[in-house]
C-alpha cells in the first residue's frame, strides 16, 4: 500500500515514515502544501491513502484536501486522513467536509493511525488481511461479527457490526450521520436513514454489557463512542 505523508515537522515526519514502513507501507514524505500536490501529479503508482498535516506552509492541508477532491483538479478517491493538533468541532467538520475521510488528534499511537488507515482501505475496498482489529483492550473480531473484550464478547448483526466498526475506529470523536450512510450503504445512502436510529437503539442496548463504553447521541450531528478508563 501507498502512502503519501504531508507534515512539515521534520521530526515527527520522519519517525512516522519509519514506524509505517515498519508496517510494510510504502511511504513518500513532503513538508509543504505544493509538495504534497506536486508528488500527487507526479505519481506513477497512485497514492492508496494520503496523510495531511493541517498546518502545512504555503497550502493548509484543508486547501490541499478540497483541491485534491475537486472533480475538475485532483479528483482524487482515494483516502485522506488528517493528522492535526486542532481539537475544536468546526475545525473537524470542516476537514470532513473538504472530503476528509477521518482525522485523528495529535499525539496519537502509532497503532491508532494503522488502524485507520487498514479500516479507511477496507471501506475503500482494498484488501484487508486482519481479522481482528484491537484498539486497546478492545477488539473486534470481523469473521464473528462480535466485540471483545476480556472474556467478555457480544455479537452484532453484520450492519449493527459495521456501523460499530465505524463508530470504534473513530471512539472519542464525533461522527455525523452521513458518514455512516456513507460507510454502511455506500452508493446509496438513502436506502438506511430510516433504519439507522434502529440499529442505533439495538447497538446501545448490547453495549451495555461494557461499563466503560458509551454511545452518545450528538443532537442534529451525530453520534461518539466514549471509551473510557473503568
């Protein structure tokens, strides 16, 4: 898989190239807005995921995303996730909004980032070898349709199971609405909003069983999966 790193924080830039190396990416860094363009245009392979930094010089990683997602420039489908220490709700509406896949919030774990990035080329359609995805002492296994914890496990129906997967992916962070239309009916959206709140209700009954989870609903936004320390 190919990975385009834009981040003009040399440290940080080279020692998350290394750590996604070590995980059998293949990584280009950049430091700057044009860079991260000019390696886009000149790619020969094309890039699977690009990760921006939001504060690039010259061009914002918000002005690259929207260039890169505008039909009659980038046209870009692959993925973009944005690496940003910004921490304020609009900031993070408005990276979705430019066509950003994901964020995640500066520092972050390297095991984080890999996640989310196995997750965004599994929605993508890329292959995807893992069949279990762990984020700290959770895990969910994808051939059972079932969240673990312990020894403690619950199954899911496989849509309940992959609005989870969303909503655990991105845990402590606001997820709208359509993007949950998005990754769960694809193509066409319109066919789960009336059944979304549904499986929402049954998802929230079965995640009782953890004390330390919590699915909240965001008024007219969303919805956010807390996990938390018992």
């Amino acid at each position: 898989m190919k990975i385009l790193l834009a981040e003009d924080d040399q440290t940080l830039g080279f020692g998350l190239k290394t750590l996604l190396e070590l995980e059998n990416f293949e990584v280009d860094l950049v430091s700057s807005g044009p860079e991260a363009l000019e390696a886009f245009r000149f790619a020969v392979v094309p890039y699977d995921v690009i990760l921006l930094d939001w504060m690039l010089p010259e061009l914002s990683g918000l002005e690259v995303c929207k260039y890169l997602r505008n039909i009659k420039k980038g046209r870009y489908n692959g993925g973009i996730i944005f690496l940003t220490a910004k921490t304020e709700l609009d900031d993070c509406i408005k990276a979705l909004d430019a066509g950003a896949d994901d964020y995640i919030k500066k520092p972050f774990e390297i095991k984080e980032l890999t996640a989310r990035i196995h997750a965004l080329l599994r929605r993508k359609g890329k292959p995807y070898v893992d069949e279990v995805l762990a984020i700290g002492d959770f895990s969910l296994d994808y051939a059972q349709n079932t969240l673990v914890y312990h020894e403690q496990s619950v199954k899911f129906s496989k849509t309940e199971f992959q609005i989870l997967q969303t909503l655990f992916v991105h845990h402590n962070q606001i997820i709208r609405r359509e993007t949950l239309f998005d990754d769960v009916w694809g193509d066409n959206p319109t066919a789960g909003r009336a059944g979304l709140d549904s499986y929402i209700y049954n998802i929230r009954k079965k995640l009782k069983a953890f004390s330390n989870l919590e699915l909240k609903l965001i008024f007219n936004i969303g919805y956010e999966l807390d996990i938390h320390d018992k």
